[in-house]
C-alpha cells in the first residue's frame, strides 16, 4: 500500500463502518478501524483492514491514529457520553493532516414532527433519551469544528437497511409484521447510497456542515412489508392495527413509532451531486430480491 495515499480511520467497523471502509480500500487508501466483537474484527482484517480492539475494558493507543487524513465515527453515544470523544478528542484535534471528520448521527435527533417534512434548517426536537443523548454527541463533535477547526461533518441517517437487514430479510426469516398505524411515516436510506454521500462529501469538504441521508420516499412501515412479500410471490403477513400490537413490540420499536416525520434530503443532491442509486424502498428491495437464489423444484 502507497504510504502517501489518503488513510482513513474508522470507529466502529459494523454494517456501516465495514462497507465504508471496503469502498476506501477498493479506491487504492489505506484503512484501519476499530470494533468490539471479534467476529467483526475478523471480517475487517480478512478484508485487508488494520483492526483494533475498541471498547470500555479495551481503551485504544492515539499513536494508531497517525497518519489518519479521514476519520469516520459510527459510534453509538454511551449515555449522555460519546465513547470517541471521551476517549481520544486531543489526539483526533492533534492530528496534523486531518482533512475530513464524519460524525453518522441520526435523524431521531428531529422528534416528532407530526408526519410533517424535516430539512437540515429545522432546529432538532428529541423526544426520547436516545436522540437527546445523539444530539449531545452531535454537538461535542460539531465543537471540535468551532473551538479546534477540526474538519467535522454531521450526517444524520434515517433507517438503514440493504443486503442481509431489510424488510426482505425479515420476511424470509419469519419474522415480518404488518404494523399499521394509519399517517405513519418512516424514512429510510439504503446502506450503498450512504456510502455513496459519504465519498462525495470526502471529495468536497464543506466543515460545519450537517446533511440528512434519507432516500425519495418516506413511507408507512406496512407498505414496506407488503412489497417485500410480493417480490417474494408470497402473502404479506396478516395486518396488525398500531393499538393493538403496541403491546407485543419492543421498547425500542414503540419509540420508533412514537415519532412521525418525512425526512428531506434536498441538501446532499444540491451541495453534493448525489444521485441515489436506490431512491425509494421498491428500487433497494428490488435489488436484493434480484440477488437470492431462484427457488427450487417444489417435492412431490
């Protein structure tokens, strides 16, 4: 590998992270990162990626960030504390060739809207601990911008899905559901369409800035479901009214669904040329229905 081509360094090696990464090494960079589980780190390393052990009982050498020109963070807030920026801020501020930061957040920092339209203009509104805790990361992260001009960006993400985590995944697994909550609206990004935004704001660093990933069409969950099954030529599961199976879901996903609001995505096909390769749920599903295997003769 070149010792002169851009080096990225990425904190936190998982669906996101690894797909970055692969896309850096495949542009001829060097890459390192970090994870917590082995098997990721595995993968990683298998991959061609420099790999480090990265969590609370396993704190990590600055010194493995030298040469790092791009320094992505993946990493979730651990409470009210971002694990990076807890750890590492003065090495990241140090770092003399640092030419872009991306910080992937989420669009959970905008709460609820009401089904309503956001853009990256609207002043966030969490609703729940977890988006205040990521939009107090946001923030620390956006201070080594304005107190330290470390080049930082913020990406908020919608729902992430894409090969091996989407609603066609879940259907083939059996375990699917049909939610409907009538106004509901979600919004989502396909992970290669993330990586995508992410090469283009590398190629055209504009500090400070905040971009929501989200694709062209927010949706209701239960539309979703039902094309996945259709691309796979069976029944949608059975259609669950909101009220009545709140009480089987998960905290988690009754959070989700405690917000409702339609992401805006106008600033990265503006500022950064991005067109998306997947810019609704039926274009991402399509793709990965195309790349299973046709199913077998049926017995008899």
């Amino acid at each position: 590998m070149d010792p002169s081509s851009p080096r990225l360094f990425c904190f936190g090696l998982g669906y996101v992270g690894l797909a970055v990464a692969r896309d850096r090494l495949a542009a001829g960079w060097r890459v390192a990162g970090t994870a917590r589980d082995p098997g990721r780190l595995a993968r990683a390393a298998a991959a061609g990626i420099e790999v480090h052990r990265f969590a609370g009982d396993a704190p990590l050498d600055p010194a493995v960030l030298a040469g790092t020109t791009h320094l992505i963070s993946t990493a979730a807030p651990d409470g009210a504390r971002d694990p990076v920026l807890a750890a590492l801020a003065p090495a990241i501020r140090a770092l003399p060739g640092l030419q872009w930061v991306g910080y992937l957040s989420s669009t959970g920092v905008y709460g609820d809207r009401g089904g309503g339209w956001v853009d990256e203009d609207v002043a966030p509104q969490p609703s729940g601990p977890r988006g205040r805790h990521r939009l107090q990361a946001e923030e620390a992260w956006r201070d080594l911008w304005r107190h330290h001009g470390s080049p930082v960006h913020v990406f908020r993400l919608a729902g992430i899905y894409g090969p091996g985590r989407s609603a066609i995944d879940q259907m083939r697994a059996g375990a699917a559901r049909r939610i409907v909550k009538p106004g509901q609206f979600f919004s989502r990004i396909h992970r290669d369409d993330i990586v995508a935004v992410l090469r283009a704001s590398m190629a055209a660093p504009r500090p400070g800035s905040v971009y929501n990933l989200a694709d062209d069409l927010p949706a209701a969950p239960d539309e979703v479901v039902a094309y996945a099954a259709g691309l796979l030529g069976v029944d949608p599961p059975p259609a669950e009214p909101y009220a009545e199976a709140e009480a089987t879901m998960s905290p988690m996903a009754r959070s989700f669904y405690a917000d409702n609001r339609r992401i805006s995505n106008r600033r990265i096909r503006q500022d950064l040329g991005v067109a998306l390769a997947y810019p609704t749920y039926r274009e991402g599903l399509s793709a990965i229905a195309a790349t299973l295997p046709a199913p077998g003769p049926s017995g008899g």
